[in-house]
C-alpha cells in the first residue's frame, strides 16, 4: 500500500496573491467550483492533469526560516529562460548554481520568501 500525493499546502499571508504567483507558474488553475478570491481563507490550485493540486492557506506568521520541503520545476522552454519568464513575474534569485557545462539549478523564491528550484528542461538534458 501506499499513499498518493493529493496536494501541496503553502502556509501564506495573503493565499489569493501567492496562489495567483503559482497559476502563472505552473498553469493550474482554480476549481470553478470552488473559485478563488482575497477574501476566502484559502485558495486552490487543480493540477488539469490530476495529479497533484496546491492548496495556499492564509497563516497569520510570516516565513521564518529556510523551507525544509521545496519544489523541482522542470520547464516546457530552457531552464534560462524559465528563470527569467519567473523572475519578471515576482520570484527573486536566492542562488546560481548553473555550471559551465550547462548542467546545474537555479534557486528562486515566490513572492513570499518559499523557494523553489528550477532544473533543466527535459531537451537540454537529453542534449547533454
């Protein structure tokens, strides 16, 4: 037996605007069901290919410390220009670890301080 991933949970101060941060991220979107807003204590993003939401929920503490969870994204374009599409949209740079090779990550992090890494496409890694 084992257990399936449902979703991801966010601590946030304000759930609305980060969830919106992601949806341009990851192209989730909301539950038309259910659908977001700044005044809804937490807000949801459904993965179209059902495999595992992010849920943000308002928190009233600021982020602390380092994450000790933190996400892998694989971009559809390159890695580099993944970071700059992300960069312009509110995320900031935490650290570089691109090497000369082409190989290596980038560390971003969301509006609210939650970083994220962001590795080479699956084309650049076939290509090297």
């Amino acid at each position: 037996m084992v257990s399936r991933i449902r979703q991801i949970t966010f601590d946030a101060r304000d759930s609305h605007a980060l969830s919106k941060f992601w949806e341009q991220v990851t192209g989730f979107a909301e539950d038309p069901e259910y659908p977001n807003g700044p005044d809804e204590e937490d807000n949801l993003l459904v993965d179209p290919s059902g495999h595992v939401n992010l849920l943000f929920i308002n928190v009233p503490e600021s982020k602390q410390l380092k994450n000790r969870v933190h996400l892998d994204l694989g971009p559809d374009t390159t890695r580099n220009e993944e970071v700059e599409r992300l960069i312009g949209i509110g995320a900031h740079l935490v650290a570089d670890h691109r090497t000369d090779d082409g190989k290596g990550w980038v560390v971003l992090a969301d509006p609210e301080g939650n970083e994220f890494c962001i590795e080479r496409s699956d084309a650049e890694r076939k290509d090297g």
